[in-house]
C-alpha cells in the first residue's frame, strides 16, 4: 500500500510539474515552422533556389560576355602620343571610360560606333604615365571592366612656339592671334587642332598658314570693342614634322580695347583717326615719293618705339639714309613700314609733299619732347593692334603675311 502511495504520488508530482509544457511546446513548433518557412522560401519547387534575373529560379552567376580591349599593352613604355591609344568591347558595348595622367588630369574622348570604341579627343602628352579604366556590359546587363597603364615616349627633338599678342595685354581691334613655331611644321592639322582661340562675345575664329610655320587666327571682321579673347595652346606631345615634337602647353588671355581705325590717304596726305566710329582728328603726313612709294591695305601696328634707330641697309635701301633717333615709330610691316615722327623735314612738307621711303611721317621734334605735334600725339593714342588703312598710293596692296595683315585676304581666301 505504501509502495503504490508513492508510485501515486510520484506520479502526481510529475504531472504537477508537466502542466506548463503545453504553452513552451507550442512555442516551439511555431518558431520551428517559421524556420522551415524561412529556409524554404515559399518556392513551390521546394528546392530552395531563389529567382534570378533569367526568371527561371536560379541565381545568374555566369560572367560577363563582354570584352574590354585596349591598346598598348599593360606597362608599355615609349608609346606614340597619337594613334596607338586604342579602346573597344567585343560582345558588347562600353558604357565607361577613363583615361587620366598621374596628376588626375583626364583625356577628354567620346564612345564612338554605339559603343563599340572609344578615341581621344586629342593626342596624349609626352613623357607621361597613363592609365586606363574602361567598362562594358554584354546583352544581359552584366559588367566587365579593363585597367592598364601605360607611358608615353620622351621627345629626341622638340619644337616650340612664339606668340602675339602677349598675355593680360589690352589691344586694338585689328589685332590677330599669330603663332610663329621654331621648327617648320609638315603635319599643320596636328599642330592647328592643338591651338585654339574663343572669345567673348564668341564668333566664329579661323586659322590660316602662311608658310610652314606660322598660323594666324582671326574673326572674319576686325574684333568688337572690349571683347576677352582667349588662346590655348596643347602642344605638349604634337608631332609636328617627323620624330620632331611639341613641348608647350599654355594659356593666354587678352582684352580688346576701344576700336581706333586710321585711314592714310597718300594722294591727299591727310590722315584721319577715328575712335569708335567718331572722328578724333585728321591730321597731315607725308607718304612714301614716287619712286619709294606706300603699301596700300589694311595694316596693324605691331611694335611701339618712342624712339628707334633706322638704317635703309636693313631695307634694301642701299645708304641712302641712317637715323638713329626716329621718335614715335609704330611699326606696320616686317619688311619696314613704320608710322613714325619726322622731325628732319620740314613743316611745309606735312600734307603738300610725299618725301619718304615708304613710311607714313608725321610732324615731330628731335627728342619727341613736344606733346602737341602730330608724332607724339598719334603715339600716345595708339596701341598694338590698332587698324591704319592706306588708299590712294601708287603702289600695290601689301602681302597678307607680311607683318600682322592677314585683314588683306577675304573671309573665303582666309579660311583656305
């Protein structure tokens, strides 16, 4: 009887202590069956793959079809700075390219062929290390990418350039952007396209070659007042003639100035200066004589001396003449027309005679002192890049190259 008293009551205490496990269990299927959902997914295949984009239930890990293709090689050393950069995709299309020196400065380019490469805009410097950092997606979206590095050669010969008008300089409006290069130039697209010119207010801006080395640019009118013209010249890495190459990569920045044209009439000897459309004073000069007679055309001043030494050996002129204290001379051609004072005729001469060796002169005084005479006057109103117009000489029209008169050619001729 004791012995089933305490199997009862054994028994009784372990049903006491089970009656809570009803709830604990319940808790436990349920976290159970969340777990078995969870890892399931909810695929009605029960395999436990999830959807990928092909939708067919599977996740797409398949590489990309695309290939980046680039040339030179990884690492290649002494590369062309032209035409050896090569970027393209096989079984696909590029979506992005990056080409940046060591600086971080980058090449501008564009995808070309819908994708299928990419060009620079330009050549590539020389002596400089690049790299490369291209991408393409295949027809399923899916990304390949390429990075190399390469440097380009070290230039044996080199040729620079040498430029008018000077940086930060404020000039009349005849004046043109000239680039003389120190080696003559056999490939002028090369070089041109590495020299650029844009203004405010813009305007179309073309470049002409007057021989093989040297470029003129110019709007098709003489410049409007007070517009800001801008020269940019990347020449660094240019081939310019074979195995020969630009070193030069610089910016100059200039300002027109107020607008003084000045018209030479030879046969009257007068000379007329207007400024901004509106007559300031016509004055009298004396014009190259019959046998040594003036250009005719449009002319830039191009040099200012207060005072210059002039030798007609220096012009074919024998010596026939040598100053030394010219004053106010502002030059108009290469070949040696100059406006200039003349103080060593004398004051009957200014508009009744034409007396000199091809110069336009102007009443002036030894030494220049005299503010008031027609030689310093003019002087001081001038500036580099001002227009004088001569008419009326029996001589022909000066030559576009010779000084900065490229205004002696039409739009059309020009553009050629």
């Amino acid at each position: 009887m004791n012995r089933q008293r305490i199997s009862g009551a054994s028994a009784g205490a372990r049903r006491g202590r089970g009656r809570g496990r009803p709830g604990l269990l319940a808790l436990l299927l349920g976290a159970m069956l969340l777990l078995v959902t969870a890892c399931g997914g909810g695929s009605d295949s029960g395999d436990g793959e999830s959807k990928g984009k092909d939708g067919a239930g599977k996740t797409d890990n398949k590489a990309s079809q695309a290939v980046v293709t680039v040339a030179p090689k990884d690492g290649a050393k002494d590369v062309a700075t032209s035409g050896a950069l090569k970027i393209g995709a096989d079984k696909g299309k590029l979506t992005s390219v990056s080409v940046e020196d060591t600086k971080g400065n980058e090449v501008d380019g564009r995808i070309t062929g819908g994708g299928t490469g990419w060009e620079p805009a330009q050549h590539l410097g020389a002596a400089t290390k690049y790299k490369v950092h291209a991408i393409a997606k295949d027809a399923e979206g899916r990304e390949s990418a390429k990075d190399i590095s390469f440097t380009t050669l070290v230039p044996k010969n080199t040729f620079v350039a040498y430029f008018t008008p000077e940086d930060g300089s404020t000039v009349g409006v005849g004046m043109p952007v000239s680039v003389r290069f120190s080696r003559g130039i056999t490939d002028p697209k090369a070089v041109a396209k590495a020299v650029k010119v844009t203004s405010e207010p813009a305007v179309p801006i073309e470049g002409h070659w007057f021989g093989n080395d040297r470029l003129d640019l110019r709007p098709e009118k003489y410049w409007a007042k007070g517009t800001k013209v801008t020269l940019k010249m990347s020449l660094d890495g240019v081939e310019g003639r074979p195995g020969v190459y630009g070193k030069q990569t610089k910016t100059v920045k200039f300002t027109v100035g107020r607008s003084q044209i000045s018209v030479v009439d030879a046969k009257a000897r007068t000379m007329t200066i207007k400024r901004d459309g509106k007559v300031l004073k016509t004055i009298p000069i004396t014009a190259g004589a019959p046998s040594t007679t003036t250009y005719n055309g449009q002319m830039v001043i191009s040099e200012k001396y207060k005072v210059t030494r002039m030798n007609g050996a220096t012009v074919g002129f024998g010596g026939e003449y040598d100053i030394k204290d010219v004053p106010h001379a502002m030059r108009l051609s290469t070949s040696g027309t100059f406006i200039h004072g003349n103080y060593w005729a004398g004051a009957g001469v200014f508009g009744s005679s034409n007396v000199s060796h091809g110069c336009v002169g102007l009443q002036d005084v030894r030494g220049g002192y005299d503010k008031k005479l027609p030689g310093a006057w003019l002087f001081d109103e001038s500036i580099i890049g001002d227009v004088v117009i001569v008419k009326n000489s029996n001589d022909k029209q000066i030559q576009p190259d010779n000084g900065l008169n490229g205004w002696n050619l039409s739009w059309s001729e020009w553009k050629k």
